[in-house]
C-alpha cells in the first residue's frame, strides 16, 4: 500500500511496528497521495464518516434507554424525550441523522456519477459503495419502525408485504418475516436486533470501501490518471484534513439547524401516534429518501414487476461500470453526458416529488414517464453515448496544459474551477 | 464556496418536498403569533398555567395526558407553577395505587412523582364512553398532527352548522378543520367557560389559544433549552468554522494551489 | 519568514485547536450524562410504611429507591443490650441513641456495606445481623462487629407521619 518504507523514529515505536505495523497504517494515511484539485464534493467521504460515527454512537445511547416491546417501545421514546437526560437531543440527532446520512451519500453518488469516478480501475470500490447504500436502506428502513409510531407500524407492513410478491413462496417468507400473521412484537425485536447490527457491518464495508480506494487513489475533476507522488498531488494531513473539516463543519451548521429548530420537519406527523393495527394512516409515504423508490414501485401496475422495477432501479448501480462505455472519467470533458447528467438528476428529483403526492391522475403519469427515463439513461443512453459523443481533449496532467494547445482548453479549464 | 450554495438549494427543495407531502391536504389555518416560534421562542408562562387550566377544567375529562407528570408543572421551562403550587395540584387528584398488604387496591392523594390521572381505565373504556370515538390521548397530540398548533387552534374554533346538502350523523358535528369536516368531539369550548385567576377575559380565541400553547409544551417539554443551545450551538459552529477556513488557507498557502 | 508570521499562524492553528476541543468536550458531556438517573427516577419520593401491625422482636423489610429498608420494632431487652456496648468495642463508633431516634424502631439500609449484599435477619454472632455474602456480623443497632464491612448499615431519612406511618425518604 505505502509508497516508501516507513520506520518509527521510537525504539519502542518500532518494536511495536515490527508486532503490529499500526504506525505504518497511520503513516500511509497521513501521507497518502491525494489530487491536489480535489473540489468540495470530495469532502463527502468524509462527511458520510462523520455521520456514520454520529449514528453509531448516538444509536448506543438510545438503545442503552429503548425497549424493543411493542406494548413499551412508544412509550420508552417519550421517556426518552422527556426524562432521560438530554435524551431529546441524542434522538433528535439520531432521527435527523439519519436524513443527514442520506443527504450527503446521495450528493456523493452522484459527485461519483459526474466525474466518472466508477470507472476502471475503481469498479470495486463503487460496487461496496452500493452495497453500502443498501443496507443503509434496511438500517433506515428498520430504524423508522422502531418508535411504534403509526408510520413505523403501517411502513414496516407495506415493505415487508414487497416480498409477497415472490411466485409460490412469498406469503411464507412474510410470515417468515414477521414472526406471526401480521407486524406484532417478534417483528419489532428482531429489526431492532438487525438495526443494532447493520450499522456494524457498514462500518466493516467502509473500511473496505477506503482500502480499495486506496489502491488506485482518488479520482479527480479532471479525470485523469495521475502520478503519486508528485507535484500533482498533496499528502492528506493536513491539507485534506482541514479541508475536509471545514466541509464538515459547514455540514454541521445545516446540521444542527435541523436539530435544534426544526427538528420533526423530515418526520411524519402519524408517528407522534402509537401504532394501532386497526387504522391505517390516509397517506403512506416512505422518509424522504426512500420516495423515488417508491415512486417506481408504484408506478408500474402489476405487484411482482413493480417490485422487480424498483429492486432493478437500485441494482442497476451495480452495473454501471459496465453499462457506461465511454472511456473519459470526468463529465467536464462530455459535453452531451453532462447534459444528460443533469436530466438524470432532475428525473430523480422528479421521481421524488411524485413519490411523495398520491398515485392517481397526474403524478401517476409523470410517476411513469419519469421511471421509464430512468431505466433509459442507464440501459440505452450510457453504452450508446460513449462510442457516440465527442469528447473534449484531455490535459497531459491536472496542472499542465492540454497536448496541442486545443482551443477548448479555456473552456474546460473554467469548467473545472467553477466546480472547485 | 458556489457549492455550498448549490447544497444549500438542494437542502431547501428537500424541505420543500416534505412540506409539500405533509400538507396533502390544503386548509388554511388561522393564524396567531405564538411566542415560542422563531430563534429565540419561549413560552408564555401565564398562557401555560391558563391552558393548564383549560385542560383540566375541560379537556381532562376525557383526554388523557399519559406521558406527562405533575411534577413537570414546576419544571423549567413550563408552566413554572412553585413547588408548593404543583403539590397542592397533585394532590387534588386521587391516585390509584397499590396492592398493599393485603393485595388490595386503594386511592391516596397524588404526589409530584404520579402521572397526570387519566379519565379512562383504558382505551377500550374511553371508546365505550365516547359513542366509539377514542378520544386521543394529548400528551404529543400537537405533533401527531400535519398542521401542528394552528391545526389544533383552528379545530377548536372551527365549528360551524353544516353546509347545505351535508348530513350529520347523531353525535358527529361540522368543523371546518377537521379532516373530512367531520368530528365526534362537540365544541367544548364558549366564552367564559373557565374564570381565569389572572382575570384575562376567557374568549373562546383565548382559551384556544392558551391551551394549545399549552397543548405545545405537553409535546414538547425541552423546547426552550432547545432554541437556547441551539442557538449556542450553532454560533460556535460558525466560530469554529472561521477559524478552520482561515487555517486551512494558510495550509494551503503553502503550495500555490487555489482550494 | 519573520519571526512575526510565524507567531501568527501558531496562535490561529493554537486557537483552532481550543476552540475544537471546546466542542468535542461540550458534544461528549450529553452521551455520559445521560447514563446518570433521569428525571423520572430522581422525582420518585419517598415511601410511606403502615408499621401497625409490626409487634415487638418482628422486622419487616420494605423496598425504597430499589434497595430493602429494614424496619425492626425492638424488644426492651434488645434496647438495653445496644446501649450498653461500649463505644470503643466499636469499629465504626456510633451511639445507639444517634441510630434509633424513638428507641423502639429501627429504620436502616438492609444493605451491606461490604459489597452490598442484603444481610440477614437474627443471624451472626451479635443477635443482629449476618451477610452471608462475606461473614459480616452487626448487632441489634445495626453497626459493623466482626467481619470486612468497613462501616454501620446506613440510617436512611425517616419520619413518623403519625403513630401507625413511617415516611422514608
């Protein structure tokens, strides 16, 4: 992994380093090369990190409070928002965090999706990316469920009902899954066991996700292979670090404004009211991060395809690698991918919005066309666009100027600085 | 920095869609100010003790307040009765406890440690008194509600005879707040119901107003530590992060790069 | 560069360093408080005990706070033997007088304070009571004779509400 051979300054230090080369793991973080151009949207790795740790460690606290019993778990949220010392704010930062998590992996995403940062020879990290994101769907999923609110009870009931839609054996694995003929106590205890465990698992993932990165270094907005060392690029502490940090606390002021002001904004009213088996809420709607999903799901008419639909919609991902065949990285240098790009985007906004109005009329027709774009980017525009598009000439390194001298050259140099 | 704007337009469309799905259903609430919006929102203590007494005067005989205890009555940031006051109304409540030792149940006056006595043995009883409706509990009732303390203000101020061509079964009523219009709670409320200790004249206006202030409380008991070290929190945050962005230009001042 | 510039750039990075740990400190206090009792359990009272069935030589024990409380009406004997031992046979020198306020009741912690395990009744070498945890003996008063319990079982805050009524707490 490490470029030069490290060796501790300390006796001590290299006796232990000789046992456990935990100094040399440190040593190769602190000097690991980093693209000196990195913009903004990199600091999100960092940020996600953040809120990965803020999740976990909240969580513990919770759960050090919580109890896991459908006739108690309401009743030991309000206990902790009322009694426990400063319970509300641990449970607010972890209901909010939650949304924070999702906020910044989407931007994440889809900084990956701009600079091509899944392409070769970064396929592996942008797939446990994927996984990544999936189970922090469960871990999100099954976390909602956990006050016993209205919503908790009637989500957990639609969702698990998905996979009733499987030929012959689906109404046995619903069964299966919650432990009786309906969403009831065993169905509570065990995702909380499984949301206590998720969490951990993502951890493990994420250890992954950085070593793969690690491998071939960090992509950048030029796109560009680069050589590491050099003078393109900076070691990570401090230059990284600060950067990242300011990110972070930026993030923290978003943050925290949520927290403290507006804390139940992102919630559903219905889950302030105990689960009650016998109403069902006028309006289900998954958090907000889950509505473009559930846009697709709904707008497909049969029960097992929209249910492959959405299922497809996620795992597409996986294959993006593949899918998109244009050999440029960086969108800066695809001026027809870049448009398309931001359609994407406004697709996904779209898919969101509507995921969130009832299905009928309008909304279901804009639900439908705004799906079918979506598999289309993917599966037709992606692999046709990279042997069709003219691209932009590439710079030599991200500091040096273009081979050639290409008149492009201002252009694309500006567009890189407007996204730093 | 564009990008922390561009974040930031993100941010607000996201608001945006969850206010959007919240309010499905577009009623325009009556409007009032309440003190306990904004940065810096507190309660008003009077209107608290007022609602208080509004709800035990008049909600209480039905609603229950489970979640809460008479000893958050003299807690900050409530009603802030004195520790003598919320003694005194705790025990004007009989309590059931017990067993005692002889297995069996009795009643004693309440003390600050008792929960807010409820009308009801259970849900099942409170159905049965009320022509099938439960009454819901009002403990969290303001955010179990899209439109929060205006929903509740208008509701109590929304009762109207029927519109022509709208028939009402026994013991439903017409409010034009409710979802539906449709309602099994009777208007409860009429001017100089309650003789407020304060002398503040009971209008229909200000009993809704105070006890949905007091209603607010009920949810939300911390609000008031919340907006304080919200607002520490957060002009700490904005310290912090001039300093990190002031030391991270003189980091980066030392190779000649833009960040 | 100038012996000036340098003095400024440590006192930013100094600052920013203080400040962040001024954060980190304020962020954690919330996740250790929180483990400390909360509200609910702070606000439960006192307990009130209906002593009028105990006669004379009987203990009852009553839970308060989670822990046993004995509650012991002593015979006239019993009173006599724990006053007359001698302060200095004492390990943890304490007058009966200053344990039981009306010499026939005896309200004390049921709880060793060894390691805290709950003694039992006219049992050990004193007439009192043993911890059969770790062989601690206390006498009729309560106090520590024999044994590796450092101190006398603790008095707890009581009153007499009225003749038939003791309130802990």
């Amino acid at each position: 992994m490490s470029d030069h051979e490290y060796t501790p300054k300390s006796k001590f230090g290299k006796w232990f380093n000789d046992r456990l080369p935990l100094l040399t793991l440190a040593n190769h973080l602190t000097d690991y090369p980093t693209p000196k151009n990195l913009n903004y949207w990199w600091t999100f790795g960092g940020i996600l990190t953040f809120c990965l740790i803020t999740q976990i460690v909240t969580g513990l606290v919770l759960a050090m409070h919580y109890i896991a019993h459908a006739d108690m778990a309401f009743d030991s949220v309000e206990h902790i928002m009322r009694d426990v010392n400063y319970g509300w704010l641990i449970r607010y930062i972890h209901a909010n965090g939650a949304s924070m998590f999702f906020l910044a992996v989407y931007i994440h995403i889809f900084r990956s999706l701009f600079y091509g940062s899944y392409k070769a020879p970064r396929e592996i990290i942008w797939i446990i990316g994927i996984i990544i994101y999936l189970l922090m769907m469960a871990a999100a999923f099954m976390g909602y469920v956990l006050p016993w609110g209205q919503m908790s009870f009637w989500g957990a009931t639609v969702i698990t009902n998905l996979f009733s839609a499987i030929p012959l054996v689906g109404e046995g694995i619903v069964t299966w899954l919650w432990g009786g003929y309906s969403v009831d106590n065993p169905t509570l205890t065990r995702f909380f066991t499984l949301h206590y465990l998720i969490p951990f698992l993502i951890l493990g993932l994420v250890v992954l996700h950085i070593w793969a990165l690690h491998i071939p270094g960090n992509n950048n907005p030029v796109g560009i292979d680069i050589k590491k060392p050099s003078k393109d690029t900076v070691p990570f502490h401090p230059y990284i670090v600060i950067k990242d940090g300011f990110a972070l606390l930026m993030f923290m002021i978003v943050f925290a404004f949520f927290v403290f002001y507006t804390p139940n904004i992102l919630g559903h009213a219905d889950n302030y009211i105990e689960a009650d088996p016998l109403v069902t809420p006028a309006h289900i709607v998954p958090e907000w991060y889950l509505l473009p999903f559930y846009a697709i799901l709904r707008s497909v008419p049969d029960k097992l395809l929209g249910v492959v639909a959405m299922l497809s919609a996620i795992f597409i991902l996986a294959a993006l690698p593949w899918l998109d065949t244009s050999k440029i990285r960086s969108a800066v240098f695809r001026p027809l991918y870049r448009q398309f790009y931001w359609i994407l985007v406004a697709d996904v906004l779209i898919l969101g919005y509507v995921g969130a109005m009832p299905a009928e009329g309008l909304y279901l027709l804009v639900a439908r066309i705004a799906t079918a774009y979506y598999f289309l980017h993917f599966l037709v525009i992606l692999p046709v666009l990279g042997f069709k598009e003219r691209t932009l000439p590439l710079p030599l390194s991200i500091t040096e100027p273009v081979l050639g001298g290409s008149p492009n050259l201002a252009a694309a140099k500006k567009k890189v600085s407007l996204n730093s | 920095m564009k990008n922390f704007f561009r974040i930031l337009f993100l941010i607000s469309l996201l608001i945006g869609f969850q206010y959007n799905s919240n309010a499905a259903e577009k009623v325009e609430y009556l409007k009032t100010d309440w003190s306990f919006k904004g940065l810096f929102g507190k309660f008003d203590r009077a209107a608290l003790q007022r609602g208080y007494q509004v709800y035990t005067e008049v909600c209480s005989s039905c609603h229950s307040m489970k979640y809460l205890s008479y000893r958050n009555l003299a807690e900050k940031g409530g009603p802030e009765f004195s520790e003598e006051q919320a003694k005194a109304i705790a025990a004007s409540f009989e309590v059931k406890d017990g067993p005692n030792a002889d297995g069996d149940m009795f009643t004693r006056p309440g003390k600050l440690s008792d929960k807010f006595v409820m009308p009801y043995e259970n849900k099942k009883a409170a159905q049965a008194a009320n022509g099938g409706a439960y009454p819901p509990d009002m403990s969290v009732l303001v955010k179990a509600r899209g439109g929060g303390v205006d929903y509740i203000y208008s509701l109590l101020q929304g009762y109207e005879d029927p519109p022509p061509g709208v028939t009402l079964d026994d013991g439903v009523y017409y409010n034009k707040y409710m979802y539906g219009n449709k309602i099994k709670m009777a208007n409860q409320l009429s001017d100089g119901l309650v003789e407020y200790s304060d002398g503040t004249n009971a209008t229909v206006e200000q009993m809704s107003k105070d006890v949905t202030t007091f209603l607010m409380w009920a949810a939300e008991p911390h609000l008031e530590s919340r907006h304080q070290m919200g607002f520490k929190a957060i002009v700490y945050l904005i310290i912090l992060t001039i300093l990190v962005y002031f030391s991270m230009k003189k980091i980066w001042s030392r190779i000649k790069t833009e960040v | 560069m100038s012996e000036k510039k340098t003095n400024r750039r440590d006192f930013l990075f100094t600052a920013t360093y203080a400040v962040g740990a001024v954060g980190v400190g304020a962020t954690i206090w919330p996740m250790i408080d929180q483990m400390n009792p909360d509200a609910s359990v702070k606000a439960l009272a006192s307990t009130e005990v209906d002593v009028s069935t105990v006669t004379p030589g009987k203990t009852i024990t009553v839970l308060w706070r989670g822990k046993p409380v004995f509650i012991r009406r002593r015979t006239q004997d019993e009173i006599a033997e724990a006053r007359l031992v001698k302060l200095e046979d004492l390990k943890h020198p304490e007058k009966d007088e200053d344990r039981a306020k009306d010499p026939e009741w005896l309200v004390m912690l049921g709880v060793c304070t060894h390691l805290g395990c709950v003694p039992l009744d006219q049992k050990g070498d004193y007439n009192g009571w043993f911890c059969p945890c770790h062989g601690s003996h206390y006498d009729i008063s309560g106090r520590i004779r024999k044994g590796p319990a450092p101190t006398n079982m603790e008095i707890p805050k009581y009153e007499f509400v009225n003749s038939n009524t003791i309130k802990i707490g």
